[in-house]
C-alpha cells in the first residue's frame, strides 16, 4: 500500500530554526514517493536543466529486481511516472553499495550492480545508457575487463571533461581483481561503451562508498585510503591533463580500524568551490565534519563539526549558492536514530539541524540522500515501508 502524504508526514519532522536566514520554508514537505512498498536503495541525481532523477531497486517475481527511476522537473509538485532501467534475476542488492545514474545533455548513463560468482562479494559492475530518455537503452557493458570473480563496486558518476559536449561521463568505481586489496580505477563511459581502465589507487579502504565532481580545474575523485598502518581517511585525487594525480590527504584524521567502516565521503562542487564531507571516528571519538576547498580540491580548510554529538556517519553532502553546504548524516538517538541536515559555512558557522526523518538504527536504512535544484532540496531516504521522499525551499541565496 503506497504512504499516503498525511501517513507520510508523521515520519518528516519539523524544525523551526534552520534555514531562516535564507528565508526558507523551515520544514522538510513530504513528497509521496514514486517507488513502491519494499523498495529500497535510494539514490538522486540533477541534469542540466535542473530535474531531479531519483532511482531505486524494488523487488519483481522470482526473486528478481527492478531497477528503476523517476523524475522531478524543475517546479513540479510530484515525480514522473516510473522508468524501468534494467529488470531480471542476478542483481547484487547490498544497503550501501548501490546503483546510481548520471544526466547529461546528449545521454543518461546507469550503472547496478551483477552477481559474477559463487563468492560472498563476487560480483561486476555493469552499465547502460540512453539517448532518448529512458526509452530506449543500450545492452549492458562491464567497465572492467579483468573477467575476476572478484568485488567490483561503490561506483560514482561524474562528468568527463570532454568540453561539455554531453556524449560521455566518466566512472570510479573500487576493484578487488587483485584479491589482497582493493584498488580504484576509473574509466569513461559513452554511448559507445566503457573506454579504457585508469588506475587511480592501488590500495583503498574495501568498501567505502566514494565520491567525484568536476571543478572547474578538472575532476575531483574523493574516498577512503588505506595505508601499511591502517590509517584509512580520506584522500583526493584530481583527472587533469588526462592523467589521475597520486592521492592526497584531505584533512587527517588518522582514523587507524583494522576493517571497513562502510562510511565514504561526500563532495559537491561549483567552478572552484568545493564541499567535502566525512565520517571518522579516531580513538573512538566519531564525527561528521565538512571542509570546503577554494581551489578545485587541491587544498582544504579547516574542517567544521557538523553532527549533534553521536553520529552513524553516511553522509550527503550539497554546496548551496552562497557557498555554504547542506550536509546530511544519520545522528544515533537512545531509541532509534535521525536523518539530519545542517547548512555550514566554512567560517565555522552553523544552523540548527533540520530533522528530515526518523529512522530505525539499523543497516537496512542504507545511506539517505540530498540533492539540489535551484531553490529547492530534495531528500531521499528508506523509511518503514520503502523509499520516501521529501522537499525544502530555501530561497533564494
């Protein structure tokens, strides 16, 4: 049974501060979602024109999954009618490892994720695009050509720096092929198919989401590093002049756990400006913080506190026109836990958190999601019956 916007409601909480310096409407508005009870795996993506592509997997017959989308144009007051990506039997359906889309001018490009084996975490990324749409897709490719019954995955989309013309965008993803430590690779996807595979990293945290935008000095590619010492914080490498750049800390953490925290970063980038926010938890002492780099990501400044105290992590992050930044996170709570978001500026100032969402504690809630378009944030998340949504104006900045 799909939530009606009064059931809806009672899970979108109010709060009455935040945002009012932009003269904001201070409470999130539920948006009734487009995908069905049991659904799950959010994720949002923005075109050129500012319409908000929302996509998700929810459960067919037999076992199989749907991979679908829908679409929130730049004013509109409900989603499109849903549009099935890819269907069938052999989906990898992971909390945190999930598929995602990318729009540009010329194509929509989608990657999922496909079971390659008998292993655990054997499993391929694979990827289609269209040209018209939705309408119409290309039969799916693998990006890596390695043929491993190995982990491929926690891909991210960003824009090729092709001049802007729209035919292609490019894709990170991490890859276990070695199986003793997973690398970061990344290639360019088009109409065409995958082009050839760039080693970013040989050694990266195992499965931490991560994180690319394009600067105005060329692609910026964030995510979790894993030293000799198991120090894993977060590093960034830069695509300019056809090449990756060696990685480089962006703030440090020293964040030293012997295993994968499943908590990658967030960047969202305008020309020069960027946000990049983060999960650690050094010695024990977690924290969501963002910093904010006037450079295209070549340097950052001091990081700023973000969350309320006892943090999970699984952050979002969206740098807003005054060069502030939205950032999501899950705060825990004594009985349950919160989907927050907090507007930061990077002179340390702070609103108060909005409370999107009131969320069980567990894994199953996934990563919740933020994007923007225009005056408007739009945010994603999996409640008790599936995939909700909900909306914020803000004004303008």
């Amino acid at each position: 049974m799909r939530a009606t916007p009064t059931l809806l409601a009672l899970t979108v909480a109010a709060s009455t501060a935040a945002f009012a310096a932009a003269g904001a409407d201070s409470r999130p508005k539920p948006l009734p979602s487009p995908a069905p009870a049991g659904s799950a795996q959010p994720q949002l993506a923005v075109g050129p024109g500012g319409t908000v592509y929302l996509s998700w997997l929810e459960k067919a017959d037999a076992g199989a999954h749907r991979f679908r989308f829908a679409t929130l144009a730049p004013g509109a007051s409900a989603w499109s009618t849903p549009v099935t990506i890819h269907e069938g039997s052999g989906f990898f359906a992971n909390w945190a490892d999930v598929p995602s889309l990318a729009v540009t001018s010329k194509m929509i490009a989608a990657h999922w994720l496909h079971v390659s084996g008998a292993g655990k975490y054997a499993y391929d990324v694979k990827v289609r695009t269209s040209a018209d749409g939705g309408r119409t897709w290309s039969a799916p490719v693998t990006p890596h050509r390695d043929k491993t019954e190995a982990e491929h995955g926690f891909a991210s989309f960003f824009p090729w720096p092709d001049g802007g013309d729209g035919a292609s965008a490019g894709l990170a993803w991490l890859d276990g092929r070695t199986h003793g430590q997973m690398a970061l690779r990344a290639a360019r996807i088009s109409g065409d198919g995958a082009g050839e595979e760039m080693l970013v990293d040989n050694r990266v945290c195992d499965c931490c989401p991560t994180s690319a935008v394009r600067t105005s000095r060329g692609i910026a590619l964030a995510y979790r590093d894993r030293s000799a010492d198991e120090i894993r914080d977060i590093y960034v490498s830069r695509f300019e002049d056809g090449k990756w750049s060696e990685g480089r800390v962006a703030v440090r953490d020293n964040w030293q756990i012997a295993g994968c925290p499943v908590n990658g970063p967030s960047m969202s980038a305008s020309g020069d400006r960027v946000a990049l926010a983060w999960f650690a938890a050094p010695e024990s002492n977690a924290h969501v913080s963002v910093t904010f780099s006037p450079d295209g990501a070549a340097t950052f400044g001091a990081p700023v506190r973000v969350d309320d105290g006892n943090p999970l992590g699984r952050v979002d992050a969206e740098l807003l026109a005054d060069g502030s930044a939205l950032v999501g996170w899950i705060e825990q709570l004594e009985s349950g836990a919160e989907f927050r978001a907090r507007r930061v500026w990077p002179d340390g100032r702070r609103d108060e958190a909005v409370s999107v969402a009131s969320l069980a504690a567990s894994r199953a809630r996934g990563y919740p999601r933020i994007a923007r378009s225009g005056d408007r944030i739009v945010f994603a998340w999996v409640g008790a019956r599936g995939v909700e949504t909900a909306t914020l104006s803000y004004g303008a900045m």
